[in-house]
C-alpha cells in the first residue's frame, strides 16, 4: 500500500446515503485526483474491501448498515496500521465511544474542510506503524498495556529473549526508545483504548 500523498491513498469508504458519499469522495478527490475512494454499504462490502482493497484510509458515515464501532473493530483487527475516521451530523455517545477505541477523528459534515487535513495527520501518525511486522504490533500493543516481558512470553506462547528481540527491534523501527514514549505513541495511533476520548473542537458544546 502506498500512504505518499503525491501518489494517492486508497480510501474506503462505509456509507448509504448517495448525497452524503457523493460530498464526501469529492472532498477526497480533489485534494488529489490519484486518490482512488472505493464506497461500500454493507457489512459483507465492508469486509470484502478491507481484505482485497487494502484501503490506507478508512472513512465511516453514520447510518451504515454495520455500526461504527463494529466497524471500527473489524478495521482493526484487519489493517491495524490504516486510521479509521467517522462522519456525522452531530457529535454523538457513540463517536466518543469509537474515538475512546481508537478512532482517529470525528469530521462533522457541515465542516468538511477538516476532512482531508485530518487524513493527512492520521497518515503521517500511522506511517512509523506500518514498518512493524504483526508480532511486532502484538508486542507493542501488550507493552502499552503495562504488560511485563515475562507476562508477554507467556501471552505470545514465545521465550522472553524473543519478547526481547521484538521490543528492540519495534524501539529501532519506531525510532522510539522510551517506554511511556511507546505507550503515547501506541495511545495517539489507537492501539490501546483510552479512558476518555481525545477532545476535539466540535466536541465542545
């Protein structure tokens, strides 16, 4: 997958409502007429895409068939590495919800002058991420959860030098030495979930 702005991202797109899928992948287009946008509607359309399109971008409108945060979840656990961004009308429950889970931003769509710029951030965040093979992620992912070394052996069914070998070699690739620099870093790209959403300007009432 390419994530280089200049070559295009592949976006995905979750939504139902032709007027709502049609504002949104023109604001993605003509940022960059290499962009390819694939739009979906259903759970199974979902799916599908995820696997054979390998989008680097994933955007999500309200009123889908398969709920946000079950799209969240299925997006996660296929392409970790690409950002999961929702759509609405209005902040809802379930955005922060979905944000707390690791989505990246909530893009309210009477302002979808921070669609892309959003895009970008959340590309640029994930880029260190895609350098890190699966285990590596797991690796990570149980280190931002204050796992131990040992504990993470045990999880993974591997030795601790292996653990070890991993975490050195997810520090280098990440260019990230410290361990609560690790968990930010983990907590900002959504690999664990936070105890609170992050807030965001239309979050404010």
């Amino acid at each position: 997958m390419s994530t280089s702005p200049s070559l295009g991202l592949r976006v995905l797109l979750l939504a139902t409502d032709p007027r709502d899928a049609e504002l949104i992948t023109g604001a993605v287009a003509r940022t960059n007429p290499r962009n390819t946008i694939v739009q979906v509607e259903t759970k199974a359309a979902f799916v599908r895409a995820l696997e054979v399109f390998e989008p680097d971008v994933i955007l999500c409108d309200h009123g889908a068939e398969v709920s946000a945060v079950g799209a969240l979840r299925l997006a996660q656990a296929q392409l970790p590495a690409s950002p999961f961004l929702l759509l609405a009308d209005r902040f809802q429950q379930s955005d922060g919800d979905c944000l707390r889970m690791g989505a990246w931003d909530c893009i309210i769509r009477s302002d979808l002058s921070r669609l892309v710029p959003a895009i970008k951030l959340a590309v640029e965040a994930r880029t260190p991420l895609r350098r890190l093979s699966t285990r590596q992620r797991e690796v990570l992912q149980l280190l931002a959860m204050g796992c131990s070394t040992r504990e993470i052996a045990c999880r993974l069914h591997r030795s601790v030098k292996t653990v070890e070998t991993h975490r050195a070699a997810v520090q280098k690739r990440l260019g990230i030495r410290q361990l609560a620099n690790l968990v930010r870093y983990s907590l900002r790209v959504g690999l664990v979930e936070r105890e609170e959403p992050r807030q965001f300007e239309h979050a404010v009432a």
